[in-house]
C-alpha cells in the first residue's frame, strides 16, 4: 500500500469524525449539551460543550496537516524519473507527408 492511500485512508477517517462531532453540535451551543439535562452530571454541561469545541479544532488542524503531508507524498512520487505521466515515446509528432491531388480522369467526347 503506497503512502498516498495511507494518507487517503487517514484524511477519510478524520473527515468522518469531523462530521459526526460538527452534528453533535447545536448551532446556538446547546448541541450535546442539551440532551444530558441538568448540572448535576460530573462535569456539567461546560465540559461537554469545550470538549466538542477542542475537538472539532483538533480533527480540523489534523485534517489540513494530512492534507499537506498527502500533497507532498504525491507530488514526490512523481518527481521519480520511472513514473512519468506521459510517455516520451508518445511526445514524437507524427510525420507529416505531403500529396499531391490527383488529376481529374477525362472523358472521351462523343
């Protein structure tokens, strides 16, 4: 498995998680938060909420940093002599050749 699909296979990862952890969310603040009710949870609904804010930056800086990283894998990949997207084989312009048209045929007169 080369670099590039390990790094496509992290960034799906971290996108997947992303999403779930931005749905959790309410766009007002409540989001998670809400749903467990009162205060009296160990932690309250302060930490639920900074959790998911830390969170949601955290998965965000990891997602460009592999995105980064995955571009510099892929563009290194290419800069090897061996692999080259077009063949020079195929670069050769085709020869042209040149002809002249033929003369009409002329009918006997009757």
């Amino acid at each position: 498995m080369s670099t590039f699909s390990i790094f496509l296979v992290l960034i799906t990862i971290v996108c997947f998680l992303l999403i779930i952890v931005v749905m959790v969310q309410n766009p007002k603040g409540g989001g998670l938060s809400s749903s467990i009710g009162g205060s009296t949870q160990m932690g309250g609904v302060q930490k639920t909420t900074d959790f998911l804010d830390k969170s949601t930056w955290t998965l965000a800086a990891i997602l460009i940093i592999l995105i980064l990283l995955s571009s510099l894998s892929f563009s290194g990949s290419l800069s090897d002599s061996n692999s080259k997207i077009v063949d020079e084989k195929e670069n050769v312009a085709p020869k042209t050749t040149t002809t002249t048209p033929a003369k009409p045929v002329e009918t006997p007169k009757k």
